[in-house]
C-alpha cells in the first residue's frame, strides 16, 4: 500500500496576503500534489497552477532541477501580497522538508 | 475627464462573474467602452478568490444548510458575503493605461469611489493598503482585480447594511490571518456604514453615494447604458464554468 505524506506551511506577509502550502508525496518521493492558496493576487494568475502542475509527478530526489523550475516560473509571476522571494523560499523549504520525510520513512 | 458606461443590474453569482469576465475579455478588442458595473447578487452569495480553498474560507454546512451559493471568482483576494440587502459589489472594466502601473495604487485609485461614497453617506472611510476599505479601522469594502489583454477588472464591494452574523457564520479565516490583524473572529473586524452611522442605510442611498463617488474620485462622466446582446451572450456560455463543481473545486 502506498504511505502518502502531507507537509503544510502557512505564511501570513506582515500587512500583506495569507499563503498556505500543503504538499503531498508519496513513499518513493514522488509529489502527488503541491496545493498552493491563500488570498493573494498573482499575475499571471495561471502561472500558479502551473506551478503546482510542473511539481505534481516529480521526485524529490531531483530537488535542484525542480527548484530551477520553480525559480523559472515565478520569475515570470507578479504576486502581490506576499513577497515573491519569501514565497520562493516557502516553497523550497517544503520540498526539502518532504525529501527529508520520505526518506525518514523509506528508513522505516 | 472619462466617459464610462454606467450599467446598473442584479443576478446570480454565476452570471455576475460570467459577465464580468465577458466584459474583460470584450473590452480587450475594443467591442464595449470602459465600463463602471454597480451590482447586486440576487441571491446572497459568497464568492471566493481565485486561488482560495472552498474548505479553508467557507463554513460549508452553514452555507448549505441555508443555501447560499458559493462562487469562484475570476480574480484573486479574499472570500466575500454579498448580501442581496446589505451590500452592492462594483466592477470597473477599464483600459489598463487609465490606471496606475502599481497594483496596491491602482486597487486605491480604483476604490476611490467606494471610500468617497461611504463618506458621502456620513463615514470617515479609508482606502487601506493592500485591497481595504475601512471605517475606525474596520473592513466594509474588499477589492480585487485580474488584467489581461490590456484590460483590468476590478472588483469591490460596499457593505451598506450587511447582516454581519450570517457573514461571520459564513466564513471562515486562517488563525494566522486574524492573530495577525490582532482580532480573535471575523465579526471583530469587519462593519458597515449603517452601524457606523447609527441608522439603516437604504440600497437607493447606497447606489446613489456610489455614482457620484465614482464620478467624483474617477473625474468621470458615467453615461447610464445597457447591456449589449454580445455581452450577454458571451455571459451565457461563461456562465457554465461558474456554475461548474470543477470550477468551484478548483482547490478543495
């Protein structure tokens, strides 16, 4: 049976927007999910989903390669309420926190 | 000075976020002026950011058990209550060059009408950075805004007399989000202006504080018009995505 693990991370940006991550990987350290909301506004609004679409289906194991993805996505998106490099941030640090996870439990 | 449209009108959740993207996507080839939308959703209805979870903003058993629709909003920002007799939502559907490059001073320059009609009916309002209206530091009118094509829409409301107990019966915030805004529930930070002003503000006051709000702020001539049959039928098939659970669901 597959394990599935779900990592969060909630930000609140001092006077700005609410960003909540949730990231669900499985027991090979592969991402089922990367669900991104909150009540930000980003520009183009779609980039985001494509975020989560570029994570979806991708090991962990390849973190670096992912990142550079994700750096290439957002360096093209104006988010508003939340600063962009703290959102950045957020999201790497969650990717590393479910390797760091899905290898603990692999252990097991 | 501007010329905009004046559209007055009333419907369903879907229809009003079908139209207004109907509008977006119509002003971008020049087939409708700029546009100033006064609206009210006929039934209440709670729209919710584009990129909000249903379950995280929504209390889903109130809200089913007493009907009130919850729509996904084209555009980004905060879940809403719009109440059929307390609040009247606008969208303003304008060229992208009308407005500042900045999106906190465009949300300002845009919300400028609303913050003047709330004074014109007797409260000290406020535009506060990012996205808020606010009477003594509390919130009667959220705005949020989606550009494409050279066009912005923004949307925004006014909470005349909104019964503010089905509001925070309705929706649901993130502890973090209120711990930082220093209140301990929904109710604690949000008001209208009739409990500002001590007494019931009528739907026809509020319309009419708004048209000169907007004129005033916006140095605008609003010309009233109607609706063109391309408008509506663009708003028809839209209508189906916002009907639609996928839609709806687009983050559980």
């Amino acid at each position: 049976m597959t394990v599935k693990l779900t990592l969060e991370k909630e930000y609140k940006e001092p006077k700005g927007k609410y960003l909540h991550l949730k990231l669900i990987v499985n027991d090979r350290c592969c991402i089922d999910n990367m669900v991104i909301t909150g009540d930000f506004f980003a520009y183009p609004p779609e980039n985001i989903d494509k975020l989560s679409l570029v994570l979806k289906g991708s090991t962990l194991f390849n973190i670096d390669d992912l990142m550079k993805r994700v750096e290439g996505i957002i360096k093209n998106t104006e988010i508003i309420g939340i600063n962009g490099r703290i959102f950045k941030e957020l999201i790497l640090g969650l990717l590393k926190e479910g390797l760091k996870e899905c290898q603990r439990v692999k252990e097991k | 000075m501007i010329k905009l449209r004046l559209i007055i009108d009333e419907g369903d959740g879907a229809y009003n976020m079908a139209l207004d993207e109907a509008m977006l996507i119509l002003r971008s080839v020049n087939a409708i002026p700029d546009t100033l939308r006064l609206y009210v959703f006929k039934p209440s209805t709670i729209t919710i950011g584009y990129f909000q979870s249903v379950s995280e903003s929504v209390n889903e058993d109130f809200v089913n058990s007493h009907r009130i629709p919850v729509v996904r909003r084209p555009t980004g920002g905060g879940a809403v209550y719009h109440d059929t007799y307390g609040e009247i939502t606008y969208s303003i559907i304008i060229s992208e060059d009308k407005v500042p490059k900045d999106y906190v001073e465009s949300f300002r320059f845009l919300a400028e009408g609303v913050i003047r009609a709330a004074r014109i009916l007797g409260a000290p309002a406020e535009f506060k950075p990012l996205n808020d209206g606010v009477i003594a530091g509390k919130k009667f009118s959220g705005q949020a805004q989606l550009r494409r094509l050279g066009v912005v829409l923004q949307h925004g409301t006014i909470m005349y007399a909104t019964d503010i107990d089905t509001l925070a019966q309705s929706l649901l915030a993130p502890k973090l989000k209120l711990t930082h805004k220093g209140v301990r529930a929904i109710k604690e930070r949000v008001t209208t202006i009739s409990n500002y002003v001590g007494r019931k503000i009528s739907k026809d006051e509020a319309l009419e504080a708004l048209i000169r709000g907007f004129s005033e702020a916006l140095n605008a001539k609003l010309i009233e018009g109607s609706l063109t049959e391309v408008e509506l039928q663009l708003a028809s098939s839209l209508r189906w995505k916002y009907l639609s659970k996928t839609w709806t669901y687009l983050r559980p």
